[in-house]
C-alpha cells in the first residue's frame, strides 16, 4: 500500500493539521477574548459617559421648563396678551437677556395655538418670526395632539430640526396665583448649536455629538471604535434626537504585544501537543492495526469494484452502504404511509400525528393555539362527472400545489380524501388573522385552471375551528367539519368560524332531515296551490307548492328546503310535490276546466340524466297534456350549471313540456343566453312588483317590454295590493301571482276558491313558445 494511502500516514498528517487548527483557533479566541474584554471595559465606560450627559441635558431641559413657568405664570405675561404691549418685550426678551437664559427663539401662542407674538435670536440680532417658521410648523402638529391638561402642566421637548437638535419648554399664560385659565400658551427654544455643544463638552469633560434618529451610526465591525448611543427623551418619551459618543479604543497597542506574546505560546504548545499525541497513537493503535492488516482482510469488494483507502475505509465503506440502504428504506417507508399518493400532501395518519405534536406544544405556550382550516371543492363531482377522473386527478393535484404555496414551513397541509382538504397551523394569531389567511388561501383556489385545454374555475366552502387545551383530535375535526358545513350553507367560496351555537344548529339540522324523511316515507307532506290569474282574477294557472304540517304547526318551507338540498332529499321532496300535484290536477280542472300546473324544480332535480323521463311518466300516468304542465327554474340555477341545464331545458321542451324563468332579473342571466332558451314566460320577481307600487317601474316596463320582444308572456309575482294590480294592468301584464289575489292553500280549500272565482271558464293563455 503505497505510503500516502497508509493508516499510519494519514493519521499523522491529520493529527498536525488537528493540533496546528486547534492551536490557530485557540491562539484566535485568546486574542478575540482580550479585545472583546477591552473592548467591553471601554464601552462600560461610554455608557457610563453617556448616561451622564444624558442626566445633564435632561437637567438643562428641566432648568428651561422652570424657566419657562417663571414667565409664563406671571401677572406681566398675562397683561401683555390683553394689551400687547411693547414695552413688556423689550424690558423682558432683550438680546442680554435671552442669551444669559441660553434662549434663542421665544413664541406667544393663542389658545387655538396661533402665533400672536415671536422674537428669535440669530447671529446676535432679534429678529420677528413668522408663522412659516420651521421650527414652528414642526412643532404645531405635536401640540394639536396634546390635551389641555398636559399644557396646563408644562411639557418639555426635544426636536431635531433645521439640522440640530432643539430643545423646547411649552407652558400655560396665566396670573401669578394660576387662579385664571391658561389664555394662551408661551414656548421657549433653545437650538443646541455647535458653540452650546462645545460648552456642554467642556463642562462633562466628554466629547459627544446630536444627529438626527435615523441617520447613520459610526461602523464599530471592525472592533476599533468605540460608539454608545441613545434617543433623548421628553414628555412624550423618545425624542427623534440621538446623543451619540464615538471614539477610538484607547488599549490597542497594549493588545498588539499580548497577541504577539500568545502566539509564541501556542506555537511551542502545538510542537510539545504533536509530538506527546503521534507517540501514543503509534504505541496504542497504529502498532495495533498494522498487525490486525497482515493477518486479516476485512472487506471484500464486490466483482468489477476497486479496493478505495485503507482497510478502515474498506469496513466503513461497506458499513456506510448497508446503513444507508436501511435509512432509506425506513424513511421511504415512514414518509408513505403519510404522504398523500395523488398530491403528495399528508394523509390522515400524518394529520393525527401533528395534531397531537401541535396539541403538545400548545400546552407548554398559553399563547399558541393549533387551528385547522377544513374545506373542500364546490361542485367538484361535476368536473369528475362531466371530464372523467384523471381530469379530476390533475384539479386535485393543482389546488394541492397552490395549498403548498401559500403555507408557512411550520404548517401542515392534508388531504384528508376525495376533495377535502385541511390545514393545521400553531400560532398566536387572531381572529382576524384565521379570517385573512383563509380568504388569501381560496382565492389562490379561484384562480382559473387549465386541465385537458379547459379552463375552469373553482371554489372552495372552508370551516375554521381551533383547539382549546384537552380537545380531542376527534372533536377538533368534528368541529372544523361543522363550521364548514355553515360556509357551504353561506353560500360557495364562503368561510365561517366554529361557534358553540352551531352545535345546536347541527342537531336542528339532523332534527329536520331526520322528521323531513320521515315524512317523504310516511306522505306527511302536502301539495298546496296558489293561483295565477289574469288582470280580472280569473285563474288561469295553479303553483305547486311544498307545505309540512311539524308539530301541529306548518314549518316554513325556507327552512327544510335547504335541508332537503344539503342531504340529497331535494330528488325525493321534488317528485313527491311533483307526483301528487299532477295527481291533484285532473280533479281541480273538473272545477276549471283549462287549468295549467307550474311546479318548480331544483338544481340537483335538473342535473338527474332521466328527469324528462320521469316528468313523462308521471305526466302521462295521469292522462294530462303536456301542455298543461310547466316547469319554473329561478334564473341563478345558471350561474354554475349553465351548459348541463340548457341541455336538460330543451330536453324539456322537446317532450311537450312549458318552462318559466323564475324570479328573473335577480340572476345571472344575459338577454343572448336568455334569447337561446327554450323558455315560454319569464316571472317578474315580487321585489320588482313592490317597486312598482313604490312608484318605481322601469324595470317592471323593461322585463314587460322584453317579454314580449321575446314572445314570452311575464307573470308577476307579489301582488298584494291593488295598485300593483292596477298598474301592471296598465302597462299589459297578462298574468299575475300574489296574496291579492288568492294565498297558497290546500287542495279543498283551493276548490272551494276556484268554485267562487270560475264565474266563466278561463281562456288558454297560449303561452307555449317551445311546443
């Protein structure tokens, strides 16, 4: 083995390069160690001088608010606001005087702090100072801002202005006894200029300069200055003036030889260490392996490999392959059985194992709190429906890129399955903070996606729930998963915090679906009609609608719809209205023959691939024209489903069948859109109605105008009072739909309607534009 490949060489030449790094550092640090000390000495003494003239100045600023009193509590002071005399000036602010009292600005203010009076000192002249004063437009502002109270008091300031700093004494004029209101206010300046500064350091016996807070301090990397620094303070605590003391480090040569010194030391410390250490080395070990190389071979190299180093570096290369194939086998391991396959976020196991790390740490900071932001993909079952699953692949694995984004490192990002997600995060943020977190978080979600050249755009319904000290994981998430069941309620892309009044809102919720499917089963539900007429009363058409009688009491359908739709009832609930109003039609037009049926169909209804089918079927079953039946979708049914539900409208249209545009011009319908439809009548929403009888029908007169521009005849919902009729009457609605008229009642009660309202059979209204 050639010699520089030996154990033996080697380890010597490390063992002078260890020693010979050892030595270079610990020579370094002695010598750091006696400079950081002098210098530490050096600048315990700066302070010291810099808390000296800092008790200096401050007693200087008390003197000038002392004086400032004297003056302004003075019976002379108070006259002189009354008469303005001059005489009062000139026997009190002459130049001898404002220079023995070290003042070079003095002003009369007004109580409002308008500038009555002022005289300022400069190179030796008085001069009268105006209102464009510098110094004075600095100081307004502050004053404006202080209470009475504290100018009554007296209040000192320091200011730096006009390049040097400033020190100012603000105080109330009044009479000698301070029996009278302050009638204005008198302010004394002292500009300390460069002659005051040298006073002041002949005085202290230390050299120090003023420079404004911000400005640049003297650099101190390189260790051979000394600098120590302070804002000024006043009466509104840190001034904008820095006292600054910056000089030499006095002990540099003394630092110098002792280095010089140290180094011989560690260069005879290193020559004795090396030569003590290869002696052991050789008796101890080196003897020890050169033996144990000639009797054994401790690493054979697999076929093709070449022997590397010695025969240590053989056994630890061996040793280091196989170590490293486990570590990365088990971390291999360890991270996918956490790690999401699809978006390579954490699984449930990696948000379990969080919650309790972050649990954990919470209990050892009152202040941190762990708060989970859950939330899913609105509608994201159409884009797997109407795209196929890889698309929906690639949706899932772009938001989990964008969740990655917009994460902090300490935060932890899952996906919990199928198109949820959550976040936990440990910080000592607020509400508000959650709130605007989450709101930055699903509007990276809205950003448009690009899947298979389709561009879509998304939204997500979030619940945001934090963990109190004891919370089971369990709770937390039931809680999350709560809160965001109220964001979807709130509306898409909505985001709602976890309260305790929303556990009692859950259980209501499962109450009313658990008694609403009761009562599907067991046809507890009841089919009532209100009629739609003509501009005389006579009915023409009946609306189909859902009643529960609950408890001995009607509960208001605005409450279990959404029930229905939230649980998947919605299908049910619309069949069953659908199946037995058909079924009631044939016996209410043997009262008024002629009678058309409009029943209203959800969303999800419209979404089902065989609705026209069953519509048919049931229509047919009962041996009713077609004609006879109409559908009504509300107009905002178009805002995410616009492609499927025109397909499923003329589907509709084609099998006989009338469609309304419910509550139109509430939504999102544009007139080209509207214009392609298969629609028959548009219902003028009852907000539009009740404007009319605020006196307000443009739109009214414009939906009626488009109406018939489109062939479609407008019925107008809302009509409760008389002038409403009359005026519709007016501008040429034909149909109408309100209390005034008839409210929604049950079948019998409605024949019993119909019996006093049918005084001669109703005309076709002839509205059909699909058939």
């Amino acid at each position: 083995m050639p010699f520089n490949q030996s154990l033996r060489s080697r380890m010597l030449l490390y063992l002078v390069l260890i020693l010979l790094i050892f030595s270079g550092i610990g020579y370094w640090s002695t010598g750091r160690l006696l400079a950081h000390s002098q210098h530490n000495h050096e600048q315990r003494f700066a302070e010291a001088d810099l808390r000296r003239l800092q008790t200096l100045l401050h007693s200087q600023q008390q003197n000038l608010l002392h004086t400032l009193l004297d003056y302004s509590r003075w019976d002379d002071t108070l006259n002189y606001l009354d008469t303005r005399s001059s005489a009062y000036l000139k026997s009190n602010y002459t130049r001898d005087s404002l220079e023995n009292l070290g003042i070079d600005l003095v002003l009369f203010l007004s109580t409002d702090l308008q500038v009555l009076e002022g005289l300022h000192l400069h190179d030796g002249r008085l001069q009268t100072v105006t209102t464009h004063n510098p110094l004075w437009q600095q100081l307004k502002p502050i004053l404006a801002q202080r209470s009475q109270g504290e100018l009554n008091e007296g209040i000192k300031l320091v200011l730096w202005a006009e390049g040097t700093a400033v020190q100012l004494a603000i105080g109330p004029i009044t009479d000698s006894d301070q029996s009278q209101p302050a009638a204005g206010w008198l302010v004394f300046a002292r500009h300390l200029d460069a002659p005051r500064l040298q006073r002041l350091q002949s005085e202290s016996g230390v050299a120090f300069s003023l420079q404004a807070n911000g400005s640049p301090l003297p650099d101190t990397e390189s260790g051979a200055q000394i600098v120590a620094s302070d804002l000024l303070k006043d009466c509104l605590g840190l001034s904008d003036v820095r006292l600054l003391i910056s000089r030499p480090l006095a002990a540099q040569s003394h630092l110098a030889l002792a280095e010089r010194l140290q180094l011989g030391n560690s260069l005879l410390i290193l020559f004795l260490a090396t030569l003590s250490v290869a002696l052991l080395l050789e008796h101890l070990v080196l003897r020890r392996l050169s033996r144990l190389q000639r009797v054994a071979h401790l690493h054979q190299p697999a076929p093709g490999e070449q022997p590397v180093g010695d025969e240590l570096d053989q056994l630890s290369h061996s040793l280091h392959s196989t170590l490293n194939e486990l570590k990365h086998a088990h971390r291999d391991l360890y991270a996918e059985v956490r790690r999401d396959a699809l978006t390579g976020l954490g699984n449930r196991k990696h948000f379990d194992e969080c919650l309790v790390l972050f649990q954990a740490l919470q209990q050892r900071h009152d202040n941190m709190r762990t708060t989970l932001y859950l939330f899913d993909l609105d509608n994201f079952k159409l884009v797997n429906d109407c795209l196929g699953h890889e698309a929906g692949d690639h949706v899932l694995q772009q938001i989990a890129e964008r969740i990655r984004s917009m994460i902090r490192a300490s935060d932890s990002a899952i996906r919990l399955g199928g198109d949820e997600f959550a976040i936990l995060s440990i910080s000592d943020c607020d509400e508000l903070g959650m709130q605007t977190f989450a709101e930055r978080l699903l509007e990276a979600i809205r950003q448009p996606l690009l899947i298979d050249g389709i561009r879509m755009t998304l939204s997500a319904s979030m619940g945001i729930a934090d963990s109190k000290t004891g919370m089971s994981q369990d709770q937390l998430l039931r809680n999350a998963d709560i809160a965001m069941y109220e964001a979807k309620s709130l509306g898409k892309g909505s985001v709602a915090f976890f309260s305790a009044q929303m556990h009692e809102q859950v259980r209501e919720r499962m109450s009313i679906e658990q008694d609403l499917r009761a009562a599907l089963a067991n046809g507890q539900l009841e089919v009532w009609f209100q009629p739609i007429v003509d501009p005389n009363g006579r009915p023409l058409m009946l609306e189909a609608l859902a009643r529960w009688p609950r408890n001995g009491t009607l509960f208001p359908p605005d409450r279990f719809i959404p029930v229905a739709e939230e649980s998947g009832l919605i299908d049910e609930l619309g069949m069953y209205i659908a199946r037995n109003a058909i079924s009631a039609l044939p016996r209410l037009q043997a009262v008024q023959p002629g009678l058309e049926l409009n029943i209203n169909l959800s969303v999800k209804q419209m979404l089902q691939d065989d609705l026209a089918t069953q519509l048919c079927t049931l229509v047919d079953s009962a041996q009713v024209p077609r004609r006879l039946v109409h559908f009504e979708l509300t107009e905002s049914a178009f805002a995410d489903h616009q492609q499927n539900l025109e397909q499923q409208l003329f589907n509709l249209a084609s099998e006989g069948f009338d469609l309304h545009m419910d509550d139109f011009g509430t939504g999102y319908s544009s007139l080209q859109r509207l214009q392609s439809l298969p629609m028959s009548a548009l219902k003028l929403d009852k907000s539009f109605t009740r404007q009319i009888g605020q006196g307000d029908e443009r739109i009214a007169r414009v939906i009626l105008s488009l109406g018939e521009q489109l062939q479609m005849q407008v019925i107008a919902e809302g009509v409760e009072t008389e002038t409403e009729r009359r005026r519709l009457q007016e501008l040429g609605c034909p149909l109408m739909q309100g209390f005034l008229f008839g409210k929604p009642m049950p079948e019998q009660e409605l024949i019993t309607w119909l019996r006093l309202h049918s005084a001669s059979p109703a005309p076709a209204t002839g509205i059909s534009r699909a058939s």
